[in-house]
C-alpha cells in the first residue's frame, strides 16, 4: 500500500509548472465543493426517508461519498482526513446554505463550477505540457485534495 508521501509525490510530477500549480489551487477546491454540490442535488428521501427530519437533510449521497472518502484518507493519514473532513463540512454547509435558500440552484451552480474548473484544470495541464495523474490511477483524483492541504500543512508546520 501506497503511503500518503508516495501518492503525493507521484501526484507532484505532473504538478511542477508555476502556472499549473496556481490552477490547482483554484480548480481542485471548487471541483471538490462542486462534486459534492452535484451529489447532494441527488434526490435522497428514499435514503434518509427513516432519520428524523432534523438530520434528514445531512444524510445524502454527498455526505455518503465523503464517509468513504475520508475512510480512504484515513487510510494514509489522520491528519489528513482531519483536515479534509474539515473542509468537507465547510462545502457541506454551503451545500446546505444553497439548497434551502434557493437563490439559485445547486445543482446548475455546480455543474457550471464542476465544468468551468475542469477546464481549467486540463489548460493548465496543458501549460505543464504533462497529462493529469488520475489518467494513470483514478485514486489520485482523491490526492489533488490532499496534495494541496500538504502545502498548508508544511506551511503551519503541521506533520501529516
């Protein structure tokens, strides 16, 4: 198994050009938020039909990805899934704001942010002259995260 130093410096290699990076740093956080977005616009009543109406809304398909995706970071490390457990909730929150506010529609603000991101993403990939690394393992789409909170981390001075 792969430790979180393998998967971040694997991801690394294709991340070198200035530019590509800045991307990332842009693109990764709104593709996560949107992804999440896109999966809590889900209709879920029938999964979270049994819960009190209370809790209702936070039992859905992204709050279910996320349960395994932090099984994953876990995994790698708990540092790690502290911290993206933490953002997870923040775009849960707006998540939430969003929905039941309604001044505009999660799922179209998503899809337009998942799109616009992804594009970005691939530009800058393109800048780096080198193709992302989730082509190699789709895993690694689960890194981009962590590869950027490994940078806060260093910087707070915070070991992982």
């Amino acid at each position: 198994m792969r430790t979180i130093d393998d998967w971040l410096e694997a991801y690394g290699e294709s991340h070198q050009n200035s530019f590509n990076k800045k991307m990332h740093w842009i693109c990764v956080p709104i593709i996560f938020f949107s992804l999440l977005a896109l999966l809590w616009s889900i209709p879920s009543e029938a999964i979270s039909a049994w819960l009190p109406a209370t809790y209702a809304p936070f039992f859905n398909f992204a709050t279910i990805f996320i349960s395994f995706a932090l099984v994953f970071y876990l995994r790698l490390s708990v540092m790690m899934a502290v911290g993206l457990g933490i953002f997870a909730a923040i775009c849960l929150m707006f998540c939430y704001i969003i929905a039941k506010n309604q001044f505009i529609s999660l799922w179209a603000l998503a899809l337009i942010l998942f799109i616009l991101a992804w594009i970005g993403q691939f530009y800058g990939h393109k800048v780096e002259g080198k193709k992302p690394s989730f082509i190699k393992d789709v895993q690694f789409l689960l890194i981009g995260p962590a590869w950027l909170l490994a940078f806060i981390y260093r910087k707070l001075g915070i070991s992982y």
